[in-house]
C-alpha cells in the first residue's frame, strides 16, 4: 500500500507561465478504483475543502492497511479557471480562452472506439471490459487538442478513465446539497445521496453537453448498446455531487461531506469497513421534471422562499422589483414555481437579469416544456 504525489504539467497557455495538475494516489488492494475531482468549475470551492478533510481520512486509512482499492484524487482539477480573476474575483464556469464551459464538451470516445472494438471484442465479459477501457484509452490518446482547456480535459479524462467510480464534485449558488446522475445509475447515486444527506438526486436519461460525468460513465452503455451481442459489464459508476452553495465553505460541512464520501467509499468496497446503513432522502427525480424558474425582466429579486422549503405548483417564489414602473403598485412582478417539489438552489446574486434562472425546485415528473439531454440549458 502506499500513497504518491503527482503533478502533470498542462499546455504553456502564454510566455513564460505554465500550469499542472496535482494528482494524489492511494493505492491498496485490487478493489475498485476511484477518482475524485474538485472544483472543475473553478469558482466552486466546496469540493477542495471536502477534498482536504478527505485526504486526511484516506491518509489514516491506508495507515491501518484498510484500502481495498485505489483512490486517485484530483483537488484542484481547473488551474486555468482559479487564474481568470475580473476585477477581484474568481471567474471560473466558462473558459475566458473561448473553449466555453469548463464541464462541457469533454472528448466523446464511444463513437470512436467502436470501429476498433468491433474487431477486439469477444465472450468474456471480463476481457471484454479490459479491451474496452484499453481502446478508450488508445481513442483519447489520439486526439490532438489544441486549447490548454482542451488539453485540461484530456489529462482529466486520462486520470480518470480507470476508475470504476467518479466523483466530481462542485456547488450552487445557494444550495442544498444535490447530486446530478445519469437514471441508470440510479441506485448507486441513492447510495451516495444516503451517505453524504443530500435530499435531491436529479436523474438524466442521457446528456448531449458531454459533461465530466457523462464523459467517463457514457461510453460503458453506448458500448453496451451498440454491442448487444458481446458481454460488456458496465465499468463507471459516475456522478456529481453538488456540494451545497458557493458560499458554504464551513469546516463543520466539509469535515461531515467527507465522511459521507468516506463510508459511501467503503459500502463501494474501496475501502474496508462496514457503515452504518443511512436512511435515504431521496431516490431521485428526473431531471427534465427540474423547473429552473427564470427572471421575465431585469430586477432586484425578493425571494418570498428559501433554500429547503417545499413548495407547490403555482406559488409565488420570489418578486422581481423595478423601480422603474410608473407607479410605484406596478413596480413588483411576481415569479411563480410551475412544479411542486423541494426548492434546492437559489440564486445568491440579486440584482437578476431577464433569464436567469432565480431558484431551482426539484419536481417529481417530467416537465412538457424541459427538453430531455440539454441538462440545465433550455
Ligand atoms: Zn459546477
């Protein structure tokens, strides 16, 4: 057993600066592999303080010998994002070098490995898992990326990619703690969603926006799908874990999402030891059932709801104020939820612009007017 310290250099971005990557690995036993990430978005910091608390746990762990597999962490997985400040702050979703949103667009292997595994495959089910993590692997290693955030996403998913599970972990604006997972690993984001106390887990059919979690979980059932007639098992449990609002970073929180994360690692069988089984909040709402209630007009916005409140459809969620009515009666316009369910986001910035989303209520069934695989953009 034992624990190494990385760091990868990325893509010099300019003369004279150069950026890397440090990677932590615990490495034990023969158990399932894990991979965890924090604040891909680089202005979302919970992850790296639940990150800290964690390595200190894992740390100990391996110390009495109890890591039955491997743990590969990541803890600041966006270096180039932490460096775009503007005027005095973090700036950190989407990439100021025009690549876009830093958990976008990462590379979509499974197109371009079935040309090659349909020659490799066989009956086996565990050889046919080794071919295709390898070929995975082969199909990233020959992309030429050419921006440093391209270049950022393909050292990620280099890491990655051996792991059998994948934690991202990032946060809201002001937010209860929430998970985002694809609808066929339900089960197993039920699990975590028990062990760290989130009360929502948004459930996708299938995503188009090629996020992190996607980028590693995706390729498993594509493969699956488009080779029915081999046995392939599915190789990536992968989710993201928002880790409540941006502001929340409180050691009490950290210490206790790290623990969670901790014994959600051992029911995994990453490391030994038996948890105590949580109860469960949730075991998720479909995604496209999520109402991202939107600004009509530019405003100061009043919330007449809070983070955690449980609200119906058709109640009002918040005023949007314009001084800028004639008459002082017709300067509040109310903003109505259009589903019933558990308000888990809201936004902290109050001065609101028309379409921006204000707060984010988690409903129970799919919403006509949601397009299914655009994620939160519709
Ligand atoms: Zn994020």
């Amino acid at each position: 057993m034992s624990k190494t310290i990385n760091l990868i250099p990325l893509l010099s971005p300019s003369l004279g600066s150069e950026r890397s990557l440090k990677v932590i690995r615990w490495s034990g036993g023969d158990g399932p592999v894990t991979y965890l990430q924090a604040a891909l978005h680089a202005d979302e910091w919970g992850g790296i303080h639940c990150l800290h608390y964690l390595e200190a746990l894992l740390d100990s762990a391996l110390e009495r010998g109890e890591l039955l597999g491997t743990v590969i962490m990541v803890p600041v997985a966006n270096p180039i994002g932490l460096g775009q400040h503007l005027n005095g702050y973090t700036v950190g979703r989407f990439d100021f070098d025009y690549s876009g949103n830093f958990n976008r667009n990462f590379p979509r292997l499974a197109p371009l490995a079935i040309p090659l595994l349909e020659a490799r495959l066989g009956s086996d089910a565990e050889q046919n898992n080794r071919l295709v993590r390898e070929t995975l692997r082969e199909c990233l290693n020959d992309l030429s990326p050419q921006l440093e955030a391209e270049v950022l996403k393909q050292r990620l998913l280099e890491l990655s990619l051996e792991a059998d599970i994948v934690l991202d972990l990032h946060c809201d604006s002001e937010a209860t703690l929430h998970l985002y997972a694809n609808r066929r690993h339900q089960h197993t984001a039920a699990e975590l969603a028990a062990f760290v106390g989130a009360p929502v887990l948004l459930l996708e059919e299938s995503t188009e926006g090629a996020p992190f979690d996607d980028a590693n979980a995706a390729p498993w059932w594509q493969l699956q799908e488009q080779f029915p007639q081999h046995a392939i098992r599915n190789g990536c449990f992968a989710c993201t874990l928002e880790l409540r609002g941006r502001t929340d970073i409180e050691a009490h929180l950290a210490r206790q999402d790290a623990e969670g994360v901790f014994r959600f690692l051992q029911q995994q069988g990453v490391i030994a030891g038996t948890p105590e089984r949580p109860q469960r909040l949730t075991e998720g709402t479909p995604l496209d059932g999520l109402d991202a209630v939107k600004a009509p007009l530019a405003g100061l916005v009043e919330y007449c709801k809070e983070v955690g409140d449980l609200i119906e459809a058709g109640e009002r969620v918040a005023w949007i104020i314009n001084p800028y009515a004639d008459h002082h009666d017709n300067q509040r316009v109310p903003v109505y939820a259009k589903t019933g369910g558990l308000l888990f986001a809201r936004r902290r910035d109050k001065m609101t612009r028309p379409g921006h989303t204000l707060a984010k209520i988690a409903g129970d069934h799919s919403l006509a007017f949601r397009k299914g695989g655009k994620l939160l953009e519709y």
